[in-house]
C-alpha cells in the first residue's frame, strides 16, 4: 500500500512539474492610415485571411511542440511571401525604385539575436536573421555582406524583379509627387508598414521577429527600426517579446521594443500597461506613430497603436483567436 501511495505522489508531482507553459502567438502586418472607407470588402477578406493564415500556421507549430523561432519564421514567411504586406513580395520601393529589405529574431531564453538590413535579392529576410543568430559571430549583417552570408548558408535568393508589384510602384510614383509640393519628410503615411510576430512556446520561451520593406521613397540606404534590436524588436523571457511597426525612426530615438520590457522588468507593469505607455505616452510626444504587438510568459498579449488601425491577429493562452484591422 505504501508503494503504490508512494508512486501515485510521485506521478502526480511529475505531472504538476513538468505541465507545458501555456503557448501563444500574436502577429502584426502594420500599422498607418487604415480606413475601413478605403478599404473594399474584397481587399479587406484577403487582409483578413492571410492574417488567420499566418497565425494558425504559427500556432501549430507550437501545438506540435516546436520552438517559438520557429513559430516565428513560419508566420512571418507567409506574411513575406504575400504582396499584401510591406515585406519580402510586397516590399516597398525606394527612392531610386529598388527594394531593399530588412529582418530580425530575437530569443528571449537567451539574448541570442541576428538582423540582416538592405538586402535585395533575399526571398525571406527573416530566415537569414535566424542564420546570422544562429550561425554567425554578429548581430547584424548588411547589404552585399548578408547576401554572401545568404549564399553561404543556401538560403533562397530570387532576382530583384520578384519584388516588383503594381501596387508598390504606385506608391513610390504618388510619394515622388507628394514630396514635391510637401517635403520628403511630410510623407508621412508612407513611413508606416512591417510585419511581425511574437511567440512563446511550451517552455515558457519567447521570441520576437519583424521583417519590413521600409519606407516608401526612402533614400540614401535608409535603415528603420525593425532590424535594430531593442528598437523594432526585443525578447527577454523576463518581461516580454515585442514586434514594432511604425515609422521607424521614432521606434529607434525611443528604444520602443526595450522600454516595453524595462517597464515591465523594473517597475513591474503589465505587458498592457507597458505597451500602452511607450506608445501613448513616450513615442507620441516625440509625435511618433505607430504600433506594437507583444506578449509574456504567461501569454498574456497586447496589441497597442496610435494610428487608425494596424493589422493584427493573435491566439491567446486560452485558445481564444482575434484578427483585426481597425480601431475597435
């Protein structure tokens, strides 16, 4: 009798110590001037499927007991390989009419990160970040220098033309005309559109990726925030995993994704309270725009923006599933 006591405690404390953190994934395709008025019910079911794509698509990979960086590459690539959003198919154009793409990961288990910015001819941004966190000394790679690295490590590259859409062109040609009466720097709704995603898996570890086209028209080799940890993206299994989107050099002057999980670490907030603070209070005073999606350990998820909407989509510790566009 004793035993069989015995091995019923010890089962039972086996099953109360080894239970699963609770998974979730909450994904972003960016944030800006997004009218429900200027949006057909055509354009706004695509938006909406491609989101619940993505986020179930990341969320089994979770269920199936995968690591939350590899929930995150699987979200973002689908969100990359679609001309919906303003990353890899659907990468902005630059001044001089070229795409040039940036990409992060962060690991919040560890600190581990890698970024690549100003590549051209890589197909999915976010699978050389990882290559760079996983498989090189550095951080952050650049232009000629990642793509090498791209080669190296047999990750895809396409030609240039691959990231041409109709849609994009537009723009650039709308932004050119813009500047010419208002500035280059008054564009101001061209300087809004990213894709993200952050994760935690049944380890309780969090990761938090973004990938981007960046600015409409932007010149000079310009680099956002979305590839510069602690800016765009940040994961630290002490407090949170963030993905901003915005315009970007707000995010970099603020430490955006950072100051999310300082507030949550030192002073205790919630990942809501957090979010809510740096995007409403800190980065808006600056007269910065924009939004973040995060979460905690615990999965519990903000999705925060002071913009008219910003496409968002998660599945929370519950199971409970959300897809968005607009303020609500």
């Amino acid at each position: 009798m004793k035993n069989l006591i015995l091995s019923l405690f010890l089962g039972l404390s086996f099953t109360l110590f080894s239970q699963d953190n609770p998974i979730a994934i909450v994904i972003h395709g960016g944030a800006g001037t997004i009218l429900k008025k200027n949006m057909t019910p055509e354009m706004e079911a695509a938006y909406q499927a491609k989101l619940q794509e993505a986020v179930e698509a990341g969320y089994a990979v979770l269920q199936q007991g995968g690591s939350s960086v590899e929930a995150v590459e699987k979200t973002i690539r689908i969100l990359e390989d679609s001309p919906l959003f303003n990353a890899g198919k659907g990468a902005v154009f630059t001044h001089e009419g070229k795409n040039e793409m940036d990409a992060a990961i962060m690991e919040g288990k560890n600190l581990n990160a890698g970024a690549i910015s100003g590549v051209t001819t890589v197909k999915n941004p976010i699978s050389l970040a990882i290559q760079v966190m996983n498989n090189s000394p550095h951080v952050m790679l650049s232009g000629k220098g990642a793509e090498e690295f791209a080669r190296e490590k047999n990750i895809e590259l396409v030609d240039p033309d691959y990231f041409y859409t109709e849609s994009r062109m537009k723009a650039l040609e709308r932004a050119k005309e813009r500047e010419k009466d208002e500035g280059f720097w008054q564009n101001t709704d061209y300087k809004f559109g990213t894709v993200g995603c952050v994760a935690v898996d049944k380890n309780g570890d969090i990761a938090a990726g973004t990938s981007t086209g960046g600015m409409t028209n932007k010149r000079w080799n310009r680099i956002g925030d979305a590839p510069i940890i602690g800016a765009g993206t940040y994961a630290n299994n002490l407090s949170c995993g963030v993905s901003g989107t915005g315009w970007g050099e707000y995010f970099i002057r603020a430490t955006v994704a950072h100051d999310i999980a300082a507030l949550m670490e030192y002073k205790g907030l919630s990942v809501q309270e957090a979010s809510h603070e740096v995007i409403y209070n800190k980065m808006a005073k600056l007269g910065g725009d924009g939004g973040v999606i995060a979460l905690d350990r615990q999965g519990n998820i903000a999705m925060e923006f002071n913009t008219a909407g910003m496409y968002r989509a998660s599945i929370d510790a519950n199971g409970k599933r959300t897809v968005a566009i607009y303020k609500e």
